[in-house]
C-alpha cells in the first residue's frame, strides 16, 4: 500500500514531468540554469491550479503529453490558436448542452489568454486541456451516475475515456465539428438540446409564463376573465397563435385547438377542458419544464451512443413501446408498465425468443399478493383462470388448488409453482418477447385490452404489456426465415393453441427508459408526470444554474 509521503512525491514528479516537457516544447531554453528553472517552476505548478471548485486532471495531463505528445495543442507562435478559440467558446456555451458554463475554468482561461509569461502560458496549455477532459465527460457521459441517483436505473454506463477523445479529436480537420461530435448523437438528445434554447429563450424574454388562477372547468364557448391569461400561456408556449390584435375573454374554437394540443404533448385527454389536471399541467412553471428537459438531456448521455440498427425502445412514462430500424421509427404503440408499488426498471437486454400460447408461471410475489388471496376468498378462483398447482417448482406432482391450505403459505413457506395453461384468460395473451435482463421482465400481450383507453397506464407488475403485440411480432420476425414468418403463419401458429417458441438468429436490443421530457419528430415539446419519482431523486443531485452572461 501506498503511503502518502510517496503519492505525495508521484504527484510531484508527474507535474514537474509535465511541466518539463511543455516548456522544453514552448522554448523556454536548456541547459543547467534552464533546467533547474524549469523544476522550480514544476514544483510551484504542482500546487492545485483551480478554477472555481475544480482541480486540474494531472492523471489524464500526464497520460495525454507524457505519452507520445511533442507539441503544445493550444498555442501557437502568436499566442492561443483557433483550437483554443473554439474550444473555450464552447465552454462558454456549455449551457446550451443543459450543463453549466460555470462548472469550466473559463474566466481562469481569459486571464491567462493573452498572457505573454511563459509560465501562464504553460498554465494556459494545462488548464485548456484539462478543460477538454471535463467537458468530454460532462457531455457524453453525464454529471452524475444514475445507480447513485436513480435506483430504478440499471443500465450501467462505459465511462468515456477523455484523453483518446482529445487524441481522436486532434486527428479532425474541422475541429469545431470534432466538438459537436462529443455530445450524444441520439435525434431524441438532438431534439431535446434544440426544444432547450425555445424554453430558454422564453424564460431570458418573460422570466416565467403567467398562473392561470383556479376556478371552475373553462370550456370552449364561455366568456371568462382566465381565457385572457389561458391564451396567453398558450401563445407562449406555441400551441396557439394569436391573431394581431385578438386579445378576447371569449374561449373561442382556436383556443380551444390550443388547448388539446397542450393537453396531447402532456399525455391528457383531449377533450379541450380546463379542468383539475390540465390547469396543474399548464401551471408547471417554466423554470421546472425547463429542468425537465436538462434532466431527460442527462438521461441520454447514460445510454451508448449506438442503440442497434433494429432496436425497440419504451419509455415508461409515456407509456409507449417505438421499434426503430437504421434510426427510423417502424411501428409505436400504446403499452401498459409496472405499478408505483411494482415499478418497471431501466434495462436493457437483447431480445432473443418470441413464444406464442405462452404459459405462464406465476412470480412468487404475485402470487403471494394477488393469486393467492383470491384463492382464500374464492375456492374455485385458480380453477376458472386456467391455472394449476403443482408441489414443488419442478412442476411434476400436481395438486388440487382446493385442497392446499393457503392459509399458511407464506413468504416463508411457500414450496408451490403455480402455472397458468394458454389460452384466452392467460395474463401472458397470446404472445410474449423474451429479452435476457436478469429481472424476469418482458414484453407480452394481455388479455385486459381495456386499459388501454386510459391516459395514464400503470397497471402491470412490472412487465410491458403490448396493445398491439402482433404488430411486434411482425417487426422482429421481419428478418427471421426469408419471409417465413408472415401474417398468415403467425395466425395458423395461434390458432393451434400450442405453445410454440422461436429463437432469433438475430438478436434485437430492448432498451426500458424514464423520459419525462421528450421532442417529436414534428418539434412538440412532450412532458409526462414522473410516475415512478424518479426526477425527483435525480434533480436534488443536478445543477441547473446558468452561466453568467
């Protein structure tokens, strides 16, 4: 083990040797009398030099010039050149990636600028570099680690390794496109990046969009003194434009367009009243949508930055299921996610079977709180849904449900399998996708089709059950067979009864993801309850503050 006497001493020798090697490369002279003026230097710029809280990246500064690196990257004969010059504009503009400019050492690189000492500008070719390594993380990786912050997150992150993105971006002959490509390349994060500078130049005009007071339910037709503020909010917003010069109490026909574009961006009923939740909706202050966004930004920067040629997203929130093919959308479709009290969790995992008729052994815990209790109350309830007993969880001794005692089953003592046979009252429907993701989680069909009417769709145990599971079907088999698998023999597959499973030859990522805050396609701006309170977790932990101006 290390002592700290001697961390002490490698830190001192891993500066000074940086140091050494930059003002050798910048022309500070040689010899003896040189040398010695160059360790002394080293020594002073062992200390921290900071900026704000932040210490420079001595590891990575050591790794990057000690390595193969000959020259300075920043300066020139007359000074900073124009990698210098763009790279702290980008610093400046950090908060237009939803970081913060002040979290970079830019007012640190503006005084050593123009410095002609070669001692600031060593410490200007440090600090400009290490400047890059903070912010290549920032941008690509995210500020936080979501197992620390969002405990329903269990995607794990592949930290991105800042000295190759220098050394990769150094080989770019556009240097300021080499830094657009350090941000996600995702069109959602793209979006969202745009939909920040609408909802940031909102706030920099009007501070905040105007409450609109509570009241009864505004509907389309009345004169009320809140249809003046309601429009105004609209207008703000850009789901209403106002004619010049219209400035009515009357909520005419198209405020009330307006308002059920509003209400279908925020997952409402489009119905066009004000009521109860849409007047919640519409009075969520700028400040917080605006935090939102910055939040699903950073959620972005948590995923690879290649998701699949052919790869099927959920996003829980939204309760919605899209399967992409090359980055287009090939089918979405309504779904229904996990409970408060039986969260869905953010996975991913590689689709590899499609099993149509599917049984369905019951997970433990549903069996506990749900089946088994309705077996207590209704002898005759495991029988009239299809499903079997059996003594142990080899399923090979079955017994008669009425004549087990549940009322000493237990999490403690609870040695059955119960297993529900196809059919039309099976939980699983028709069909379900198996992805591997260790937690038992998968897409299937469902036979309650009425749940997906409602708005909001938290219902399941934690699975994705699909409104339109043969329309998966067709996507993932799309490429299985030659063209073997089409509608009619995925229909004469089911109607057998028969439990038949199909084991990809190519595997489809499935990615389970929390946006509260996405952008269409079209430019609409969509906003979604956080269901599971997981932004609120996360946000405690987020700066948001912007950078002066």
């Amino acid at each position: 083990m290390m002592h700290a006497t001697s961390r002490h001493h490698s830190r001192r020798a891993i500066r000074a040797g940086v140091a050494t090697l930059l003002l050798l490369v910048l022309g500070c002279g040689s010899g003896a009398s040189a040398q010695e003026q160059f360790l002394t230097l080293a020594i002073e710029l062992m200390q921290p030099l900071t900026a704000g809280d932040k210490s420079l990246n001595w590891d990575e500064l050591n790794a990057f010039y000690l390595n193969g690196r000959t020259e300075p990257v920043w300066l020139g004969e007359q000074g900073p050149n124009l990698r210098a010059e763009l790279l702290r504009e980008r610093l400046r503009q950090a908060d237009a990636e939803g970081l913060v400019a002040l979290h970079y050492p830019v007012a640190h690189i503006d005084r050593l600028w123009s410095s002609p000492r070669q001692e600031e500008r060593l410490q200007l070719e440090l600090t400009l570099s290490s400047a890059f390594f903070d912010y290549t993380r920032d941008v690509r990786d995210g500020r936080l680690e979501p197992q620390q912050v969002a405990p329903l997150w269990l995607i794990e992150k592949v930290p991105v390794d800042a000295v190759s993105m220098l050394r990769l971006a150094l080989l770019e002959e556009d240097f300021s496109a080499a830094l657009d490509g350090l941000a996600p390349i995702h069109p959602g994060y793209r979006r969202l990046r745009d939909a920040l500078a609408r909802y940031r130049a909102i706030q920099a005009q009007h501070g905040e969009w105007p409450q609109l007071p509570p009241g009864p339910t505004l509907r389309p037709g009345e004169m009320e003194p809140r249809v003046v503020v309601l429009r105004e909010r609209l207008m703000l917003e850009g789901d209403h434009m106002l004619p010049q010069g219209v400035n009515s109490s009357h909520y005419d026909q198209p405020l009330e367009y307006a308002v059920r574009r509003f209400q279908v961006r925020h997952g409402l009923e489009a119905d066009g009243l004000v009521g109860e939740e849409t007047l919640a909706a519409l009075n969520v202050t700028l400040a917080e949508r605006i935090e939102q966004i910055v939040l699903a930004m950073e959620r972005w920067r948590w995923l690879p930055q290649y998701l699949g040629r052919r790869h099927i997203l959920v996003n829980i929130p939204a309760f919605e299921l899209i399967a992409y093919e090359e980055g287009e959308a090939q089918l979405s479709m309504p779904v229904i996610v996990g409970t408060t009290e039986r969260p869905t969790p953010v996975i991913r995992g590689m689709l590899h079977t499609v099993v149509f008729n599917p049984d369905w052994t019951v997970p433990r815990t549903i069996a506990l709180q749900d089946v088994i209790p309705r077996q207590r109350r209704n002898p005759d309830y495991m029988p009239s849904q299809g499903i079997r007993v059996y003594a142990d969880w080899q399923g090979e001794w079955e017994l008669d449900p009425q004549e087990v005692d549940w009322g000493s089953v237990n999490k403690n003592h609870f040695p059955y399998m119960l297993r529900q046979a196809p059919g039309p009252l099976n939980a699983l429907g028709k069909v379900k996708f198996l992805f591997y993701n260790g937690h038992d989680v998968y897409l299937h069909d469902t036979p309650h089709q009425g749940l997906f009417a409602r708005y909001s769709r938290a219902y399941s145990s934690g699975c994705i059950r699909l409104e339109e599971p043969l329309q998966l079907v067709n996507f993932v088999l799309a490429e299985e067979g030659e063209g073997r698998w089409d509608e009619r023999a995925v229909r004469k597959i089911i109607d057998s009864g028969k439990t038949h499973g199909v084991a990809l030859t190519g595997r489809i990522p499935v990615y389970l993801l929390y946006f509260t805050a996405w952008v269409a396609e079209d430019g609409a701006v969509h906003f979604r309850p956080d269901i599971y309170g997981e932004d609120a977790l996360v946000r405690p932990c987020m700066p948001f503050e912007e950078q002066n101006p």
